[in-house]
C-alpha cells in the first residue's frame, strides 16, 4: 500500500537579515503566534508581507489556509503563498503545488502542481520530493514514470521523511522502477515505521511473512546501517 496523501509544511521560519525594526514587528507575531493569539500575530505580519517579506507572506497563506485567527479561506492562502513561491521559497511552493493539486482556491491543475513541487524539491525539501514522486507513480501532471518517482522518494527518503521511506519501500516490493528487492523494501517500510508511519509498519510485517529467516536478519541489519548512518549508508 502506497501513501498518496499530499502533506503540507508546517514549520515557520524565523526572520534573519530584515532590520532590527522588522524583527521586533515578526518576533512580537511569533511570540502572539505560539500563544495562540493568532489575531495579533496577523496583526504583526500583515505589513511585513505586504512589503514584500517572503517568510512572513509563507506564514499568512497557513494561517488563512487553516483559519488561524481569520476565517478560512483558500483563495487569500493561495494570494500569499504565490508571493512567497515567486521569491523562492520552498515551503511556499510546496503548499502552493499541494493547493493545485488538491483544487483549494484555484481550479485543480496538476502540471502547475507539478511546476512548484519541481522549484522546492529542487531545493531540497522533503515533502516536494515525496508529493513530486507521488505525481510520477500516479502520472498526475507528468507522464507516469516509476524511475523518477523512485528518484524523488529516494532524495526525500534519505533525509528521514517516513511517507517517502514507505513508499519507496512499496516500489522495491512491486518492482517499481527498480528491481524487486524484498531486503530493500522491508529496510525502507522498517524506517518509515520507526519513524513513526503506521502504512510503513504494516508493509514491514506483509514483508516479513514472505521472507526467510536469513533475508529478514539481513534487512534488519540494514536498517540500523541506515539509520545510524544518518541514511548515508543505506
């Protein structure tokens, strides 16, 4: 079983490099932010994003994305994060491809998806590169190709993030852009279960039923490689 779920970010990002007076206005918002009182956070940022403050307009398309002291709405989330994208960030892009794909304030178009996916994986963020691969396997946007959604599950997989780690796991059972590879498969399904992904902990255990004793001792093995290698060594 394969997770298809396209997930979005949600770490917000501190304000470097912006003046001693623009980071007081964001750090009083955080602060308001992580107290809950969204209000005075939308407040403080509002102007730093309407002058042009890619951070902060990422941080306004969340909080209309999800109601965060405004009443939902997409059509604003997608205004914000179009600014941000436009700058480069990549968190913004991810969002902003997860709101084409989804048709959340803008018509669905999954080629647009696919365009910011490609900007912030690109970049390196996890999450674009595990949506991206998901847009390869499925063919939504690009033609279908398990090689390269193996390649961008892969790049996600290698920095920890367990949706990738399960499905690249699935595409090394299903010989899926890669040859089937039972030890392989039960190493990525095994990590995205440590990792706290329960699809991952019930592919391992499918896995573990059709394997020998000495595969499966083997595949453990690569596991602890893998992951105390910080993934470099997998």
């Amino acid at each position: 079983m394969r997770m298809n779920k396209l997930l979005v970010t949600l770490a917000f990002s501190m304000l470097f490099g912006s003046g001693i007076a623009l980071a007081a206005d964001f750090n009083k918002g955080l602060e308001a932010y992580y107290s809950g009182d969204f209000k005075t956070a939308l407040a403080e940022w509002t102007p730093l994003a309407e002058q042009g403050n890619a951070v902060v307009q990422y941080n306004l398309g969340y909080m209309y994305a999800y109601g965060e002291g405004v009443p939902e709405n997409d059509k604003t989330a997608v205004k914000w994060y179009t600014k941000a994208a436009g700058q480069g960030d990549a968190r913004a892009q991810t969002n902003l491809g997860n709101m084409y794909a989804n048709g959340k304030g803008v018509p669905e178009n999954d080629k647009t998806a696919v365009k910011w996916y490609t900007k912030a994986a690109e970049q390196g963020n996890a999450i674009a590169q595990s949506n991206l691969g998901n847009m390869y396997a499925d063919g939504d946007g690009v033609p279908k190709n398990d090689k390269t959604a193996v390649k961008w599950y892969t790049k996600a997989a290698e920095q920890g993030y367990a949706i990738a780690q399960s499905n690249l796991g699935v595409m090394y059972d299903n010989g899926e852009g890669v040859l089937t590879d039972y030890r392989r498969a039960y190493m990525w399904s095994n990590l995205a279960s440590y990792n706290g992904n329960k699809i991952g902990g019930e592919n391992k255990d499918k896995l573990a039923k059709k394997m020998t004793p000495a595969d499966l001792s083997k595949a453990q093995d690569m596991s602890s490689l893998c992951l105390e290698s910080n993934y470099t060594d997998c």
